[in-house]
C-alpha cells in the first residue's frame, strides 16, 4: 500500500524567503506525482504535475523534483509571498487511478 | 473554460438520513474521483470512475456509493448517515486515458455536517 509522507508537517518563514517542502513515497511504481495547494475551507489547486519519465517542473516562482528510483519529490518555492500562506499538498498516483495523499505541509509566511 | 463544479457547497444532515452529492467535470474529462477529506484522517480516496464504470474503489463502508451518467458528471450517494462521516468530499475530474492523462483537477468541495 502506497504510503506518501510531508516533512515538514508546518513552516513558518518571513517574507522573501526560498523554501524547500519535501514528500516523499513508499512505492515507486508510479504514473505521475502532483502537486497542490489547498486554502482553508476550500478545494485543491494544481501546481505542478511530474510525469514518471521527468526529473522536474517549473511554474514561475515553483520549481518541483522528482527522484522516482529514492521515492522523493521535493517542491522548491523561491521569494516566498503571504500570498503563499496555504497548506501544500503532494500525491502520487498509480495504475489505480487514485491519488494517494500525504497529510501536507501547512505553511505560514509572515510580512 | 469552466472548472470542476460541485453541488451543494454546503449540507447539514441528520443521523440516519442519506445524501446526494453532485460533480460535473471539465468539459472533455471522462474520468471523476472522490474524496473524502477530514482532520484527523487527511484525504482518502472513495472511488474512481470513467465512462460510467467503476475502475476503483477505497477503503469505505458499503454505505458510500456513487455512480457516473453518459455525460461524465457523477454522483455520490451516503446512506444511513453517521456523525463521522461529517467531512469536506471533493470531487476531482481528469482525462483519463492513460499514464499521460492524470493530472487532476479539484472542485470547490462540499462541506457535509452530520447532527
């Protein structure tokens, strides 16, 4: 059974900081590893997604590994905004088509 | 291009009594899953489907079912309602074909309250 795991479980950091959120995964048999942010009370947002052939994704300020053979993904956040304040997500999924969850990294950066 | 939709945003129900929830994906999508999403337990997987068939279900009681009709939008359905079953349920909508077709994408969530 795919166990997904988010250290650290809480961050807090003053503005303009780079940041390091890393997950890692007890199966290396994957499709794809995702990752999201959620705000309080409400739905997930897609940030990156990795395909189980990449190293990794870019979007803006997000940078996002993948190291398939060791089970880790890490997620990079550079010039950290309070806008970043939001609880960060990582899952893998498989040939099961479910996403499996890690428990997420809440992170609180301060102006 | 709209996103996923869930419906309703908000639900209180009583012991005992049964639910419907709604989730009507991207347009194009043909793939919808559920989740279960509390405190203490994170998010758990309740079931997948595409083109109207089941491909996966979680760990869940029989008292959580859910189908998916002809024009991919899904329901779930919980019966006899329990005060643990209180949670935020997400829907999430994806292609579907294939490895290359997973990434996914949530709806907005319904906030279900059992007293």
């Amino acid at each position: 059974k795919q166990e997904v795991t988010q250290i650290p479980a809480a961050l807090s950091v003053p503005e303009g900081e780079n940041l390091v959120l890393n997950c890692s995964f007890t199966d290396s048999a994957i499709y794809n590893l995702q990752w999201f942010r959620q705000d309080p009370g409400k739905g997930l947002t897609s940030l990156l997604l990795i395909q189980s052939s990449q190293r990794e994704q870019t979007s803006g300020r997000l940078n996002a590994s993948l190291d398939k053979s060791s089970g880790r993904s890490t997620l990079y956040i550079a010039a950290s905004q309070p806008g970043d304040s939001a609880t960060y997500l990582c899952a893998v999924i498989d040939s099961g088509y479910a996403l499996n969850f890690g428990k997420g990294t809440s992170l609180l950066v301060t102006p | 291009k709209a996103g996923v939709t869930q419906t309703p945003r908000y639900l209180i129900k009583t012991r005992g009594q049964q639910v419907t929830l709604s989730c009507s994906p991207i347009s194009g999508h043909r793939s919808v899953s559920w989740y279960q999403q509390t405190p203490g337990q994170g998010l758990q997987f309740l079931f997948e489907y595409f083109s109207e068939t089941q491909r996966n279900k979680g760990n869940f009681p029989g008292r959580f079912s859910g189908r998916q009709f002809s024009n991919s939008r899904s329901e779930m359905n919980v019966s006899t309602l329990e005060l643990g079953d209180s949670a935020l349920y997400l829907c999430a909508s994806s292609v579907g074909t294939g490895a290359m077709n997973t990434e996914a994408f949530f709806g907005q969530g319904t906030r279900l309250t059992v007293v």
